[in-house]
C-alpha cells in the first residue's frame, strides 16, 4: 500500500506540474467568488481559529491580502485547517489555490510535490522546549533524552541530524498531530519537544502554567518558512508571490494602514508606481491599478502583520530578529516594484 500511495502522489505531482495544468486559478477564484486558503488547525500567532470561527495569524495575514487583491474585500475566503500530512495533497488536488501554513522550504519539496514557494514569509529555525525543573540550560545537555516530535514535518530529520552529530543518543516519541505531540510533552511522555521555534512559543501559550517552561537558546536548522502554489501557472505564482512582496517593500516605504490614504497623494516616483497612478504594474498581474493601496488598507504592510500576530503587539512577543527589513539588521527583503 504504501508504494502505491507514494506513486499515485509522484503521478499525481507530476500531472499537475505539466504546462497548462490548472493555468486559470485566478479566473477560477473569480469564478468561485472566494479564495480558498490552506492553513494550519490551530497555531497561535500563524492560523489559528477563534471559539467563533474567526481567524487569525501572520499566515492567515497572507491569505486576506492575496484576497484582497483580488476582490478588494480581504473576508472573501475559505480558510481550510490541514494537518502536516495532508497539506500537500490539497493543494496538489486543487483543494485549495494557496497554502499558507507555517510550512519549510526545501529543495526536496519544490521539486517533487509539483508546486513552488512563492517566498518567505517568516524566517525560523528548530529548536527545543523543556520543562524548567529540569534545570537544562543548553540543547547539548539532552543526551539519552526522550523526546516528542510531530511526523511529517522537517523536525524528525533536523532531530537526527542534531543528535548524531553531537555524539548524543535519544528516544523519538512520534505523534501525527501538534495538539497530541504538546500533550503528550505536558503529560510527561518525554523530557522534551522539538518543532520551529515561532510553533513553540506559540504552543506553550496552551500549556497549563507557560511559565514553567523555556525555549533553549539553541537553533538547530534553518526552517525558512512561505507560502505555495501549485506548478503549472506562472501567473498566480506571481500574484501570491507579489502579494508577499508589496506587504514587505510597502514597510519599507514606510507605507502604513494609518497613513495609506496620505502616501497614495506622494508625488515620488517610487510611490506612484506602487500605487498605481503611474504605470500599470498592478495590471501586468492580472490585478487592478491599486493592488497595493488594497492589500495595505485590509492587513497593513509586513511589519505591521508581523508585530500584531507574533511580535511586540502580540501574546508571543517573538523578536524581530531575521525577520527584521534587511537595512535594519534582518535578511526579509523583496524585489522592487518598477
């Protein structure tokens, strides 16, 4: 069975990377009136869902700007919960147009899951959380540690990786879900938990007493997180991937929801190009003129997005750090809009 279902999704990955495979998705979101969205099942500061349905998260951000970009209207969307193992399926069905779920770049992914990273949108990297009466203050301390990992995730690879080449033996204890393998750590079934570091700030929040618990400085890999499109159509891969961008370049400018209204009056060059009253960049997309003045008015730019969800404004209160612009001491930056 399990090389069937390995060559059915070659098959299928393969099919939908062919040229002309699912080459209207903008025209079919028109069409349908509504995005339809992949996210996580619950990650606080990412994709996670109110006791009202409602949802939230830096992920999420992503998918009402791209749907405001679209529709002028960032609510027009059908946000669809997917764990780690079903996430790639639904967008390799057309389940959904975009997955936007705290998911890594890697070359393995890009080239044989007939789909592209269309950029990033958070820079993360692995590490380990540990209960506090353990008194463990370096990652190097965990040999003959057991420890709790999510499968179908990057972390099981990272986690060999770590231990082998520190000359440290541990036991795996592997769950399929986030919310059994966090239980499963509080309960006691392991000494510790791994996952990217934003997932275990965020899943610590959940915990009884966050407090009695720490992330270990260490930071074992790189986990460069973004969204993804399906192979086979160059034109929605760029709306997504541009989405991204102005949200990044719009910070940059210092474009912000309060002063949006004030900016789109500038007469710099720069400005007029990205606000549409110069040039039809927005229309070279297959999106309107003010593309960016909607995508900004619905969710802000990038810095905004991220310190109202994960950073300072924020119940996680996670640091800039790599996500920082790159001219201030970060690594996100996004071509240019000319």
């Amino acid at each position: 069975m399990k090389r069937v279902s390995l060559a059915f999704t070659f098959a299928l990955a393969t099919a939908l990377a062919s040229p002309g495979a699912h080459a209207d998705t903008l025209k079919t979101v028109k069409d349908r009136g509504m995005l339809s969205c992949g996210v996580s099942q619950g990650l606080p500061g990412f994709s996670n869902p109110d006791d009202k349905g409602n949802w939230t998260g830096l992920d999420v951000d992503i998918c009402r700007a791209v749907a405001a970009a679209i529709f002028n209207d960032p609510t027009k969307i059908k946000f669809v919960p997917l764990s780690a193992k079903d996430r790639f399926t639904a967008l390799q069905s057309g389940e959904i147009d975009m997955l936007s779920r705290n998911t890594t770049w890697t070359l393995s992914r890009d080239t044989s899951l007939g789909a592209n990273f269309t950029g990033v949108t958070y820079y993360d990297g692995q590490g380990f959380l540990v209960k506090k009466s353990l008194k463990v203050n370096s990652a190097l301390e965990l040999n003959s540690a057991s420890v709790c990992v999510q499968t179908g995730t990057t972390t099981e690879q990272n986690l060999a990786d770590y231990f082998k080449g520190n000359n440290m033996k541990y036991e795996v204890i592997a769950f399929a879900g986030a919310d059994e393998t966090f239980k499963a750590y509080e309960s006691g079934r392991c000494d510790v938990v791994t996952s990217d570091v934003s997932q275990l700030y965020a899943e610590r929040l959940k915990l009884a007493t966050p407090a009695d618990h720490v992330v270990l400085p260490e930071v074992i890999s790189k986990e460069p997180l973004g969204p993804m499109v399906r192979h086979g159509d160059d034109q929605w891969f760029d709306i997504v991937k541009w989405v991204l961008f102005a949200m990044v370049d719009a910070e940059e400018m210092g474009i912000t929801q309060k002063n949006l209204d004030e900016m789109a009056k500038s007469d710099k060059p720069d400005m007029k190009r990205a606000f549409g009253t110069d040039g039809n960049l927005g229309e070279q997309l297959g999106l309107t003129k003010d593309w960016l003045y909607r995508i900004v008015k619905a969710v802000g730019n990038y810095g905004e997005a991220f310190d109202r969800n994960v950073g300072a404004g924020s119940k996680l209160q996670i640091a800039r750090g790599l996500n920082q612009l790159w001219n201030k001491g970060g690594i996100q930056y996004a071509p240019p809009i000319r």
